[in-house]
C-alpha cells in the first residue's frame, strides 16, 4: 500500500480524480482555483527547456561509446513515433464517441463582435498578477517571455576554440559556472540591470568627456545623431550586466558606471546637449522609424489598458517618443485592421498610425487609441499638411484649394473626397478631436 500511495503516476491521477469532483461538487471556487493551475504550468514551462537541454547533454556526455549515442536516439525517435500514434487515436476515437459540439446551434452565435474579448484582456485582476510573477522561462530577456538563450563556453581553450574560452565572459558569469560539477550540472542567479547599455558612439562620447578638462567643449564636436544618443544615456545610464541575443559568445556587455567627473555634470550636460540638439516635432511617420526601448513599449501599452494616455514633455527624449509610437500604432493599426481607412491599403510598410489631435498640441491624449486614424504614408502626409479633413460622421473631405496647383496629387485624392473613413473595430474617432483637428487646421490657414 506504500509502495502505491508513493507512487506518482498514482498520485498524479488521485488529484484528478479530487479536481473533477470538487468542480461537480462546487463549481464557482473550483473556477476560482484556476489561478494555481495557471502557476503551475509556468511553473512547468520555466524549467522544461533547461531540463530538456541539460538531460540530453549530459546523457551525451556519460556515454563513452558514440555507437550507443545512436542506438539511444534511434529508439528514442522510435518511442517518440509509437507514442504519438497511440496518443492521435485515442483522440480520434473520443472525439468521434463522444461527438463534442454535436446539436450546437451556430446561427444563434454572435458573429463578428469580439469586444467582449477585448475588454476582458485590457484588465489585469490581482489574480493574473500573481500568474505573471512567476516566469515562463528560466532565462528570458525584456520581450521575449518564452525563449531561452543558450551559450556554451569552454574552460582553458585555446586554438580554434578561443573564441569560447570562459575566461571571456563576465566575472559574475564565471562564478556561476564555478558552482557547477559532473554531479551537479545546474546553477543559476539572477542579475540586476537597468537603463540601456551605452552604443559604442556613446562609449566614445563618454571617454571624451572623461578625458577632457573642459566636458562642455566636447558637446560642440557632436553632430545631432551622437548628441542626441548621448543626452538620452545620460538622463537613463545603463548599469549592471546585459545580454544582446543577436551576437554569439561575446553576447555579454558588462556597463561600467559613469566615471565620477561625467556623473557630477550629468545634468548640467543633458541641459547644454538639449539647448544645442532641441528634439524635433517630427510626424508619425518619422517617430514610427525612431529607436524604442522595449520596457518602455511595454509601460505605455500597461497604460493604454488602464486608459491612462498621458506621455509628459518633463519625460519626453527621442527614444521615448519612438517607444511611444510604438504602443500606440499597436492600438491603432489592430482597430483598423491593419489597413488605410481611406485607401484599404494593406502593406504594412506602408501604414501609419497618425494623431488626429498632433503629438505636440496635447500631452494628455497622445497614447488614446481614439485619437489615432490608421492611414498610409501619402494619406498620412496629406491629414498632416491639411489636405485631408475628417467631418464629424466620418465623412472625408479634401481641401481641393490647397492643392489645385498640383494636378496628379489633387487626382489621387480627390477619388476620396464624400467617401466614408473605413469603420474601426473597436473605438472610432471621437468627435471632440475631429473637431480640434479641423480647428488647427483653420487656424493655420
């Protein structure tokens, strides 16, 4: 009886054998324990990949006879072939038993709304932030929560394999590996890091400035690319250990902090680098184009859920307004389709979230998906400079007199004038900053 109650295949089967019962028995808190099965399988996802890797390495590593190596794989591809057979018939043979969906009345389903699912999505419970504390994956960077880089390095090499000797990753890097053993394959640690590791046009502006007896002379020597690349690291300096995906062994970056000269004048720096390189209004096209941080993209589109559309100018560099751009075209282009409201066009080249209320007139609204119209590039310009209106009931209007002098382009528009925007699928644009649009643009006039 021991034997059997230790088992796991035994238990595994009892605690489904508890879950079907207590969802009979009191359905609305077995729904309510969704969120430990939820853990559960992050929890699983988190240590499969490294499992899966370590367990076919060192069984690799243990067998001495490479013949073996084959017999083992050959039969595990074998097992791998039986087993998913077995497991599709057994499908096939329940799904045509028990005929799941069979007396379904389709017609009496709601076709084509899925705001109901939106919405949902756009809340986060105190329940799903504590599923999302746990990690899908035990090495996971920024963005990309389900893949795990792997690195081999190679102790005391030299030759054609010093490219992955140990000895050139970082030192905090090293001591993990110290901790490892034949018996004891597996060690881990976490890092702390933050901000964005400097460009090498950012390393080469810091040195200047470190090295110079005047730092404030060296701004001059910057054109506006390098200038304002350095003013941005300076208000955000990166600090701690990183890891670029896209190169190989040399893929970690270990940031030196700023030297204590270039620390003590950040701000008196950023300050003469702002004056000299003003950030630019530049259109929605442009900013599309512009670098992003992704934690940032990520903290905009957590705003856009909770319907907080603020991006203040106290917070504003050239990154953020791409980072910006970023969530908000997200919103924007998934509302209409992916396509030209005007034209239909499709080509995502080609496409552009654009404010109907422009991102320098108002800081409040600039992340509201209502204030965005999905247009394509020439659509894009001509909403920009005026020569597109949208009335109220999302008629379209083209300011023919604006353009008269230019034939073609007043042809290519003027299909458009009297047609109707493409309807969003979500949230169409508000009045109020149609209203404000036409407004500026009289202005102007």
């Amino acid at each position: 009886m021991r034997r059997l109650l230790n088992n796991l295949t035994f238990r595994v089967l009892v605690a489904v054998a508890l879950g079907i019962i207590f969802g009979i028995v009191d359905p609305e808190h077995a729904k309510a324990m969704k969120i430990l099965g939820d853990i559960f399988i992050r929890l699983v996802k988190m240590v499969i990949a490294p499992l899966i890797f370590l367990t076919i390495v060192l069984g690799i590593a243990n067998i001495a006879d490479l013949k073996k190596v084959g017999r083992v794989g050959g039969k595990a591809i074998l097992y791998f072939e039986i087993v998913t057979t077995f497991a599709l018939a057994i499908g096939l043979i329940v799904v045509n038993v028990t005929k799941p969906g069979a007396g379904l009345d389709v017609s009496q389903m709601t076709k084509g709304d899925v705001s109901s699912f939106t919405a949902q999505g756009k809340a986060l419970s105190f329940s799903d932030f504590l599923v999302h504390v746990v990690p899908e994956s035990a090495v996971k960077l920024r963005d990309e929560p389900s893949k795990l880089h792997l690195r081999a390095y190679l102790a005391n090499q030299e030759g054609g394999f010093a490219w992955a000797d140990l000895s050139l990753v970082p030192p905090d890097v090293r001591e993990i590996t110290s901790r490892t053993s034949q018996g004891s394959a597996l060690a881990w640690s976490t890092f702390t890091s933050g901000g964005v590791p400097p460009s090498s046009g950012v390393s080469a502006a810091l040195a200047e400035l470190n090295a110079a007896a005047e730092p404030q002379a060296v701004i001059g020597g910057l054109d506006a690319a390098a200038g304002l690349a350095l003013a941005s690291y300076l208000r955000q300096p990166g600090y701690g250990l990183f890891f670029d995906p896209a190169k190989n062994h040399d893929a970690w970056v270990q940031t030196a902090p700023l030297s204590e000269k270039v620390a003590a004048l950040a701000a008196e720096l950023v300050a003469a680098l702002d004056a000299r390189f003003p950030l630019r209004p530049d259109g929605d096209a442009a900013a599309e184009e512009m670098e992003a941080d992704p934690d940032e993209v990520s903290g905009f589109e957590q705003q856009i859920a909770t319907r907080s559309f603020a991006v203040p100018d106290s917070t504003t560099t050239a990154k953020t307004r791409g980072s910006a751009q970023r969530a908000f075209a997200k919103e924007v282009k998934a509302n209409y389709g992916s396509q030209c409201a005007i034209t239909g066009i499709k080509s995502s080249d080609f496409l552009v979230a654009a404010h109907i209320v422009p991102w320098s007139k108002d800081q409040s609204i600039r992340l509201d998906p209502s204030n965005g119209i999905c247009l394509s590039l020439i659509m894009d310009r001509a909403f920009e400079k005026g020569y597109i209106l949208i009335e109220d009931d999302l008629t379209i209007r083209v300011a023919a007199n604006k353009i008269e002098k230019d034939g073609e382009l007043l042809t290519l528009l003027a299909q458009y004038d009297g047609r109707k925007l493409n309807a969003p699928k979500v949230c169409g644009p508000k009045r109020e900053y149609l209203q404000r649009r036409r407004g500026l643009v009289e202005d102007e006039d």
